[in-house]
C-alpha cells in the first residue's frame, strides 16, 4: 500500500516536471512560480517534512521554504526578481520530494506591477523596479472573513479610492460590539469548542486568506499583514499559543505568503498588549522571517502603550500609534527608517475615543503626518445598525476623508522623486516639505491666518499654488515668486501652498 | 548746608511718623501699608542707599525692602497678611532712614480681595483666605506702554472678560511689524541715543508699572509679570544688561512690586532666547526674588524652545509654552507642580505660525489643558490696520473665544474645591477631571462622536449634563445615572459631558 502510494507520487511529480519544462513556462516578474507536489498525507506533513528549492539565475540563488497545502499536496512558491532563466532543485527530507529539477523562464511584469516595496533613501519607500511607493493605507482588521459578499463589497470599495496599503488581521479579530462573528473557517484543525490540533494548519483558511492578498495586488494594494493581535478575548486562543506552534505558525505563513509581492509584515497590532509574548518571543519571530523571507519584504511592530526596540535591525520602519506628530521628524532623525503612523485614531462617530474624528481631522492628519515626513494611515467606525464598521469588517466607505486622501495622493506623486525632506528646527512647529531650491511644500492645518509668509531661496524662480486640502482645489498664484514673499490666503482652514522651481 | 538737610529732612521724618502714630493708621488685610521719608538725593540713592523695616506681630516678623523712588523720597512698602496691630522699624546705612518706628492696625480685606494667589493641594491654585484660584489667563505684553487711552480701552476690555491673569513685560517689546513703538519713559535715566545710566532707575516708569498693577488688582485680575524678555532687537539693550545690572533691576523691582498681592514672577518670556544670561544668572536672579520678596508670590520661568529645569525649588509651577498637552497629567506627576500652558498659540488670523488660531481652537485648548489638569492662557492676534494686537499692545477684542472661556471658568468654580484630579493612564487619550464618586468632567474635544460612554460608580447616583463648550449649553440629561452608561450626544463638535453627585 505505501509502495503504491510512492510509486503513484513518482509518478506525479515527473509528469508535472516534465509538462513545466517541456512548455518551458513563462513567468512574469515579480509574479509567482509555484511547484506543486503530490505526496504522501501521512504521519504529519505540517510538522514532519521539509521542504524547500534553490532556485538559480546566473550566479544568484535564491531559497524558498515549501509547504503543505493538505490532500498530499506539497508546494513551493518562488518570486523571481530578474528577468531570464531561472532553474530549481528541490531539497526535503522526504526522498520524493528532494532533487527534483526545473526551470521556467521569467519574463517582463505584468502591468503596473513594480515588485515589492521596499525602504528607499532611508525614509522613504519605493518598489523593486525603482518606482518611488507613498503610502496611502487604510485598516480593515478582519476584512477577509466576513464572508464572500462582504468581501467582493470592499474590494469594489478599494478600488474607488487611492488607498495602496491595508492593515489585515489574519487571525479573525473580536472587539466590543463592533466584531464578533466567526469566520467561515479556522487555520488550524479542531474546533473552538473540542480545542484546536495546533500541529495541524487548516490550508483552506490560509488559501482564502491568500487569494485576497492576491486580489489587492490586482489594485495595486500592499497588505500589510498583521501576524499576531490582542483582540481574541479568549474566544479562539490564537493569541496565547505555545511558543513553538507561534513558530510554525510564522515559518507557514512566510513559506505560504512571501511569494507575493505585495506582501508586508507586520509583526503585531498592539504587541504590548498581546500579554502572552515576551520580547524574545518577538524577537525570535522576527528572526524567523528575516531567515526565511528570501525576499525581504518590509517588516514592523505596532504599538499600543508602549514601544517596541524599534531600532533592531530587523525592523525596517516605525509602524507608530499615535496622535503626537510632533516627533516624527525627530523619529526619522533617530531611527532613520521610515515613519508610518498606522494608527492616529479614525474617521467615525462611535463612542470610542480611537473612533470619532471628523473627515476634515482625518484628512488634516494625512497632511500633517506627510508635511513633517511620514505617512498615514486611514480608518473608518462610523455607527451602522448590523455594526458594519470598515475598520474591522470593510464593506463601504462613508466618510468624507478618502476623497480627500486621494487628492493628497496626487500632490504626494507630483513632487520630486529625490532629495524631499521635512523642515526640522527646534520650534517645530511649521509643516513643510523641502527639496533645496526646488519644492516646497506648506501645510497650515486648522488655522485660519490669512496669508502666509514664505522664505523662498531668491536666486530661483517659483511657481506659486494655494492648496485647499479640504475642497480639493489647487489655485496658482498669478505672479512668479522668490525670496520672502507673503502670499494671500482665504483665511478658512486646511490651507496648503507649493512653491515648485519654473524651469 | 548738609547740616541744614539733615535737619529738614528729620523735621519731615518726624511729622510723617507723628501723623501715622496720631491716626492710628488702619490698612486693610493683603492692602499695602507704605512709610515714606524725605531723604537726600545726593550721591546715587539707587546704588549706596539699604533700607528695609522690620513688621512685626505678636511673633511673626517680615522684612520687606525699601527702595528710592526718586526726589529724595524713600519708600517701603509692607502687605500685611494678618489682621491686627503692626509696628515696624527701619534699617538703613543712612543714620536717618534707620531707627525709625511706628505702627498701624490691619483690618478685614476690601471686599473682592482674597490675598495673594500660591500653590494649592499641589498642583492646583489658591488665594491666601482658601478661595480657590482657577486661572483663566490672557496675554498682552506690552498693553501698559501704548499710551493712557489704549491702557483704559484694554482695562475696559478686560473687565469685560473673565480673565484674571494676564502676562505683561515689564520692558518694552519690539516684534517684528506688529510692535515697533516707544514707551513714553525708559526703566532707565539716560536714553536710547546717548545711552542709558544703569546705576539709575526712573522712578516714573516703575510707579506707571505699578499704577497698572493696582488697576488690575481692582478688576481682580494676577499680574504675571515677565521681568526679562528677548524682544529687544537690540533697540534698547535691555535684554543685554550687564550682570550687576540685572540684580540691583530685580531687587528694585521686588522692593516696589512685591506688597501688591496680585503679583506673579514670571523671570522671562522664553528665557532660552535670551541669550546672554547663563543659567547661573537666571539661578541667581530667582534666589534674588526668593530672599527678598517676603510674600512669596508665585514664580516660573517660560520656555521658547527649550525647558529650564522647572523641578528647582524656586519654581512654584510650570509656565510652558507647548501645543503638546499629552503630557501635562505627566508633568504633574513629576514635577509635583501646577502646570500652567501659558502659551499655547493664540486665536487670530496673522501668518506667523503662532498667531492663526480659529476660535473653536483657542476655546478647545483651554478645555483640553483644564481637563488634563492644568491651566491655560488665552492671547489674540488678529490683523489690524495700525497693528494694534491684543497679544502685544490690548485694546479691544475681536476675538470669539474669551465669551467662550468664561463660559468654562463658570463651570471650573463649580467644581468641588477639594479633591479633583485628571484622569491618568497609559492610553492617555481620554480628557477627564475626577472627584472620586462625586464628579467626572469629561471632554470630548474635536470629536464628532454620537454617544458618551460613561464608567461611573455603581453604588452613587449622578446627574448628568451635556455640555456644548462652543454654544455655551448645559443640557441635563432625562435621567439618574450610575454604573456604566452610554450618554447620547449631538454628534457636533466641542462636547463635554459632567456627572455630579446627587445629594
């Protein structure tokens, strides 16, 4: 009977090798290659095989871990970075599964793909193929598993807006009266009620789960995907494993996910209150995506109270909850990493003092955030009778600030790709930013001063535009500026000007 | 000819003495008892004459200065804090001035006067009878140098408001183009042109000072007066006084100030800014006023960009300049002191950034600041043909906040008088004054939210108000309360809600 397995395995496996090489298959940049296995179902896959390829280019390789998709399949995802030939040779300690040999050929990406983003100048981001990447994000914790129809509903959402990063849960996220439902599924196998097989991953939840990262990527969306979170409330326990299943829990999430593009880790929603871990438990987390992720994709910690060690080497940009923006330009100063404020508390109505700013406070914070050098993120809890808020559930979007975030988007992509920094003086008060004698950038926020008064270099020439942030009107000033120049402004709030170098 | 001075001048000393004797002068309780003698003015009295009396009663004995006030007069003035009979005699280098006894009775205060203002329960105020002290502070730093006329209007102005503190230069301001004019008399004899003589003060700019301290006394408002500050610009140097000069400037100013009761020290408007003084100086002038002024009237220091260590023993409370107010429950913790935000930027539409806040803004600041448990001062900037800003020189106000503030400080003076305290927890987000089981003031700022949700005592029952700060509303809500309750709201801006205790 084993025998027969094995041979049927064999048999298996050398067909689908064969059929790859004989079709010689094409794969996109930055796209997935996937090897997929028949094996064997016993014992235990998830915790008894390893499985993994080198996959060569010239002379980089480059090494993936495998996984078990359940149904004795065995797979290993691959994204190649460089165009060209690419072979691979499997490496498991399953006979099987170990030596087998390909190759595929990758061609250029597919359209408005531009690889993974990544840190750029220190405090920026950027794609793999050099394409300057501004964060626009928004949170939708646990968007995924609300359900089919809820799911299409946000991505159609999504895709009316600027957003091009979401904050999402994998574990399914329980919160106040605002989210309780069960997802359709679990990741691992048992019950909630019998208790969970922790050595036994449910792959139907991580394929689920997937195929939405996949989804985003087709709108140009990173997913920045939240690994551990505090909201369980003892309902599902996934906030309180032991340590070595926290562990293959890791290592399956980055042999399953790391192939994506538009994948980002980040570590924990609110570490400091997941009470179950401690810093070395994080610590050696982390270790095990930098020593499995081949691609390097961006990796965080989020705060709740307290910070974590942000300068381990390890983390590549601050994931910040706050609503002091005083400080990033001395964060990026500091840490120099990029500063993303991934929490400044939503656009909404409900009780909750995280959940009832008004959009033209939410879109002022975007602008404050970008005008002192991060970026900002979005989120929505607006009162709704089924307690469809878009912040843990998705669904539509009813504020007014995404609009507005979008235009903000536009200005952020017009402005220089090199050189843009934060003014930064002990006062700091002002919000600007600078590209020496090329771009300004001011923003006012809730002030009503009815001009503003600019120091301009006086060797150059400048195009002059006020900025309504709010009605989303760009208006040129009707002369050509230099040096200290006072330009009139209507005195209503949310003012911005851009002083741009007329060449 | 020196003999037949001295004559006269004991002649006249005598008769002043006689009359007080013969009187039986009575002076009321924090008022200001003054003995004047005619003395010679030859040599310079400012630098080689030492006088001070000895008040005595029953055990208590305090020893005020005496200073010259020009013509051959001296002076020293006493603010007796306990009702009865005083006697006092003086001690001088001038065989003359030395020696010389009388007495009076000290009576029940004026009506309206409660004494000298200082720390209470540490971190808040109070006036010397137990009155509470709730500061609601304004800012016009050089109102008493804009001529008569603009001294009534500002005076007339004020008394409209609920303001009673207002921080005010001793020293004429320069700033920028909104203040560029001249007192009409220097601290100085000399002149701007031909230079000041130092060794000599001008009596007349001093007693025009103090005239203005007695005038705001009667609208029972706190002088905050700033006695260096670095907006000089160079046009008359007194920011860049030699050391010497400085001392004997602080004794004279506490020999002549220190007996009005509604004197606060402020040693210097951002003192960081004042850039030829070590912090030795600044060590020196504040032990200066330490020893000197036996009333102990309050004393702080205000920061521009940089902190003094405030946690000296001879700060009674911050005066920071800050729009960061996450800190002040901090603050408090730390410092053990009253946290006044006595700058916070101030409503107005100028384009300096400190000058353009809406008036939603400047009421919301004071809200947040008083809610976290401290004090805030208010200041206007609006533009104005001939410059005449309320922050620089008073006048009128244009501005919609004050109504608004004093709307506040009737809801402060209805707080209990013991016993409250700022809520303080890690998240910190949450702006709340507590007594324990007797009143919650809860503020929800630029929040749009729908509903409050209130924690308060089970076992206590509690009325509960809506507050809108901006439309100076108190709405009861239709019910008792207790325990945990959801409290609707109108969604608008600005809110507070206050549960007290039913009795």
């Amino acid at each position: 009977m084993k025998k027969k397995i094995k041979a049927q395995l064999l048999f298996i496996i050398v067909i689908i090798i064969t059929l790859n090489n004989l079709y010689g298959k094409e794969v996109p940049q930055w796209g997935i290659f996937e090897i997929s296995f028949k094996g064997t179902s016993a014992g235990n896959p998830y915790t008894d095989v390893k499985l993994s390829a080198v996959f060569q280019y010239k002379d980089i390789t480059i090494e993936p871990q495998g996984f078990y998709n359940g149904n004795g399949e065995y797979i290993i995802r691959f994204m190649p970075h460089t165009q060209g030939e690419w072979t691979y040779i499997t490496k498991s300690n399953i006979k099987e599964l170990n030596g087998k040999t390909g190759k595929f050929v990758c061609v250029s990406a597919q359209k408005g793909i531009h690889g993974p983003v990544s840190v750029r100048n220190t405090c920026d981001f950027g794609y793999a193929d050099g394409t300057p990447f501004y964060p626009v994000g928004t949170t939708c914790y646990a968007w995924v598993w609300q359900g089919d129809d809820m799911v299409n509903k946000t991505l159609k959402s999504l895709k009316n807006t600027a957003f091009n990063k979401i904050r999402m849960c994998v574990f399914p996220k329980q919160y106040d009266v605002y989210i309780q439902n069960e997802p359709f599924c679990y990741p691992f196998e048992g019950s909630k009620e019998k208790g969970w097989d922790f050595t036994r991953f449910n792959p139907e939840y991580f394929k689920y789960f997937e195929d939405k990262i996949a989804s985003l990527s087709g709108l140009g969306i990173e997913a920045d995907v939240i690994v551990f979170h505090p909201y369980d409330g003892g309902k599902w326990g996934f906030d309180n494993m032991p340590r070595e299943v926290n562990e293959r829990y890791m290592h399956y999430l980055v042999a399953r996910l790391a192939a994506y593009h538009n994948v980002w880790w980040s570590m924990a929603n609110e570490w400091d209150m997941v009470r179950s871990k401690t810093t070395e438990d994080w610590d050696r987390l982390f270790r095990i995506i930098e020593e499995n992720d081949p691609y390097h994709h961006l990796r965080s910690i989020h705060n709740g109270m307290k910070w974590y060690d942000v300068s381990k080497p390890y983390i590549t940009h601050l994931s910040v909850q706050t609503t002091d923006f005083f400080h990033i330009q001395e964060w990026r100063n500091t840490f120099k990493k990029p500063v993303m404020i991934d929490e400044c508390v939503y656009e909404g109505d409900i009780p909750n003092d995280w959940g009832n700013l008004t959009p033209e406070e939410m879109t002022s914070r975007f602008w404050q955030v970008y005008c002192r050098g991060g970026y900002c993120t979005h989120g929505e809890t607006f009162m709704h009778p089924q307690n469809i808020l878009w912040w843990a559930k998705g669904g539509v979007l009813y504020g007014k600030s995404p609009e507005r975030i979008a235009f903000l988007y536009k200005i952020m992509k017009d402005r220089p790709a090199e050189g843009v920094y934060p003014l930064y003086n002990l006062w700091n008060k002002e919000m600007q930013l600078i590209k020496d004698k090329e771009y300004y950038l001011f923003y006012y926020g809730n002030a009503q001063q009815k001009s503003a008064r600019l120091r301009l270099p006086k060797d150059v020439n400048f195009r002059v535009e006020v900025i309504d942030t709010w009605n989303m009107t760009i208006t040129p000033a009707d002369s050509v500026y230099s040096g200290s120049v006072e330009i009139k402004l209507p005195g209503t709030l949310w003012m911005a000007v851009r002083a741009t170098k007329i060449k």
